[in-house]
C-alpha cells in the first residue's frame, strides 16, 4: 500500500525538525537518498528528530507515514545556521483529515495556500511566518486559535469569525472589516493588521473578557479614553489613525505592555504607571510628567515622545530598565558614568542636564542619543561598540582612532561650542569609512566642529559608495 506523501520544498537548509502526534511511524525523504525516520510507540506523545547536513540541501521535502490518524504536525527548519527555506503549500493539510493542531514556529518555514483548503477539525494554527489567503469565514467552527504572522492577504468580516475562537491574530496586508462589538464573546487576544478593510470602532465596544489586542494598519479608525477599557485588558498596542486620550493613572494595575503609536493626547504622572508594566510606549502630543526616579522596578522599555515635561535623576531608575527614549521639554540629570549597567538604548532630548566622560558609558549601550545642555566629555573613540552616536548640547569631546564595529548605523557629533579639530574630524572620517553600514547610514560633524581637509578626500568617496550621507562644516 503507497503511503500518502506531505510535500514541501527546501531551498538551502541544513536540518529541519518535525515534531507531531500520530499513530505508527512518520518518515522524512530529502529525496536523495538521506533519510531519517521518525518513530511513535505512543499515540498520545509527541515525537521530534533534528536532521542535520554537512552541506546545504535543496530539492523536496517528502513526509510519509499514515498521515490519517495525525493529530499534530509542526516543523521546524536550519537550527544551526537560520539560512534557507521551506515551503509548502497549506491544501498538504488536506492530508491529515484529523489533524488539529498545525505549527510553524521557525523563520525559515513558509507556508502558502488559501485557508480554505485547511482540515475542518483543525483548532489550533500558528504561523509565525507565510503568505496565507482567503475569506475568513473558511475558517473551521472549531478553531480556538488561529494565529498567523507577516504576509498574509486575508479578506472578510469579524462577524464571521467562529463563535469559540479564543485568540485571533493576522498580520500582513489585509482587508478586513469589523468592530469590536461584533468580537465573539470567548475571545482573549486579538491582533490583525489591515490596509484595505475598515475596522472603525471605540474603547467601549470591547467586550469584558478580552486581555489583549494589537492593531494596525491605514484602515484602524479607533477612538477612545483609557479609562473606558474593560478591566480585563492588561495589554495593549494601537496604531494607524486612531486617536487614544486619557490619564495614565486610570490603567488597572494588572497592564503589562502599553503601546500606542498613533495620534494620542495622554497625561498623566509617570509614577502611576501599572506596577507589573514592563513595556511602556507612548507617542504622539502626549503630555506626561514626573520624575524618572518614580518608575516600576518591572519596567524594562520606557519609551515616551510628545510634549512631556519630566525630570528627575536618570543614576536612579530602576534597573530593570535597559530602554529609555524621551522626548520632549524634559529636565532630566545625571552622571553618565554611573548609569544603570544594563542600558542597552539611551536617547534622550530635551532640556536634559546630562553629564560626565562618556569612556565610562555602560558597556552594553549599543545605542545612545544625548541632545539638549549635556556637558559631556571624553574620548569618543572609547564608545566604539556603539553602532548609533548622536550627541550634542555643549560636549567637548575629543577623538585619536578607533575601529569601528560593522555595521555602523549613525554617527552624529554636534556640539554647541567647543569641537572637533581638522585632524580629529578627519582622522573619525577615515576610520568611519572602514565599515559596512546599514540603516540610517549618516555622518553629521558640524555644530562647532572644524571643517574637515583633503586628507579625509579618499574616505568620503568610500563612504559615497557605501550610500552613507556625510555632513561636515
């Protein structure tokens, strides 16, 4: 009797992992020979192999077993390397009538197909990568957990989504219709992105019982005041166009990520943050106050944009923090030398009063801006591991040469008064173009800095031809 075959297609991997519920024996063909087998005495147990290469393999992917009685399949693809691919195409699925939990939990799998063709006892699905089409009232009456990340191009109406569903989560570029009134009552999380549909709906139609949701896209089109969510919700992250007011003092205490992004007013004195929030990010015309010194000892992301007015000494945050990004007519101080170790990302603008020798800098800061009436000073060749500088306000910092770590991302040095000389301006020039570069991929030295000679010539035409911008006096 031939066994029916699950087939995908493996572009450059190295190993794969198949982890599933079954009845008998699964197999895995990379269809040149190698081979691994897979074996289940128990039905109720889970069974996974990691098949590794020396060399990279490209070709099909065949599963063979008595696919019928599968309950559960999830692959996995490339532990060692993360390079490569698999793909498949989800009407596979139709292969395994009873299968009920399906998983993609790895980046280098990537599945494809429309919905529709997905096994009407399927409850649970999680897709953390893939290009998933169709109407979502395909989706089977059973399902409690329909999760897929990235790409997908999902049509369809919320009023559609089965009665029992427990948490529904869709990314990519969708067009998808609703409000949260029409939500069914079992649902928990809740997240979807959409471009092309239109979910309009206020903070007073969510429904008691639903813990968190994420929204984004063109076509979100919400308004509401924090105190109007229900006292459920302890996590939540909003963008596109909608407009969130409210007092930061009445979010419930059990909040553990706060994300708004889109077009806010919120207020509020930051020594109110819930106890147990670890990610807090507020930007827009926001208008918070407080001192820094008042934060959570669980928070790690403090991300705040707008017009907020805080203060306080940064040495003394919790330090749990390794995030900080504030914006606004801030007044905070603090020696840097003495700053939390674990910073790993410090930006901050305002009116801040920061200060001290920056070679004392946090050795995990990968990341730090510092404008406003700083007085720092030091060598900032000594802050190489950094890939982002920017630091301004009235430093008198000073440079010999460095090696830089690749890639760089930015390199902004603009002092007030005292700057760099010719020779120093120059030499971080020629050392700066040793690097890959990525992302921002910008040099700006003027501020009070000398203008560089032609000893740097040859440098900015390596740098042009790494597409970096470079702005000198």
């Amino acid at each position: 009797m031939i066994q029916p075959t699950f087939e995908l297609e493996a572009e450059g991997i190295d190993g794969f992992y198949i982890a599933s519920q079954f009845e008998g024996s699964l197999s895995a063909d990379v269809g040149d020979g190698d081979h691994v087998r897979l074996l289940s005495t128990n039905p109720n147990g889970y069974v996974g192999e990691m098949y590794i290469r020396d060399d990279l393999y490209t070709g099909p992917l065949k599963i063979r077993g008595n696919l019928n009685t599968c309950k559960s399949l999830s692959f996995n693809a490339n532990s060692n390397t993360n390079k490569g691919l698999i793909k498949f195409d989800i009407s596979e699925f139709a292969k395994m009538p009873n299968l009920e939990q399906a998983g993609v939990s790895h980046p280098t799998v990537y599945p494809t197909g429309d919905i529709s063709s997905l096994p009407k006892k399927l409850k649970s699905i999680f897709f953390s990568r893939g290009r998933l089409e169709g109407n979502i009232k395909d989706i089977s009456k059973d399902v409690k957990a329909f999760v897929i990340a990235t790409d997908n191009n999902l049509t369809g109406d919320m009023l559609d989504l089965p009665l029992l569903i427990e948490a529904f989560n869709v990314g990519g570029d969708n067009s998808i219709t609703g409000t949260f009134s029409v939500l069914p009552k079992s649902i928990k999380e809740f997240s979807f992105a959409t471009n092309h549909g239109s979910f309009s709906s206020n903070f007073l139609e969510i429904k008691e019982g639903l813990q968190s949701f994420s929204l984004n896209g063109n076509a979100i089109n919400i308004v509401g005041d924090l105190a109007e969510l229900p006292t459920s919700v302890h996590k939540f992250t909003i963008a596109g166009n909608a407009k969130v007011t409210g007092d930061i003092s009445s979010l419930n205490s059990k909040y553990s990520e706060l994300a708004v992004y889109c077009e806010n007013s919120i207020t509020g004195d930051i020594a109110y943050i819930p106890p147990f929030l670890y990610y807090f990010v507020v930007e827009g015309s926001n208008t918070l106050f407080g001192n820094i010194e008042m934060l959570s000892s669980n928070l790690s992301t403090f991300q705040v944009k707008g017009f907020n007015t805080i203060t306080g000494n940064i040495v003394n945050i919790s330090s749990s923090i390794y995030y900080i990004l504030l914006y606004g007519n801030n007044t905070v101080y603090g020696d840097v030398q003495n700053l939390n170790r674990l910073l790993k990302v410090l930006d901050i603008r305002g009116e801040n009063q920061m200060y001290g020798n920056v070679t004392y800098l946090p050795e995990n800061i990968i990341e730090i801006t510092i404008t406003g009436n700083n007085t720092l000073y030091g060598d900032l060749g000594s802050i190489k591991r950094m890939s982002v500088i920017r630091i301004g306000g009235y430093a008198t910092c000073h440079y010999i040469s460095t090696v830089w770590p690749s890639p760089m991302y930015e390199m902004s040095y603009t002092p007030k008064t005292t700057g760099l000389t010719e020779a120093q301006i120059d030499q971080l020039i020629i050392d700066l173009s040793v690097p890959d570069w990525d992302a921002f991929r910008k040099i700006d030295l003027r501020g009070a800095n000398a203008p560089r000679t032609s000893a740097s010539d040859a440098a900015i035409l390596v740098l042009q031809s790494k597409s970096v911008t470079v702005l000198t006096n």
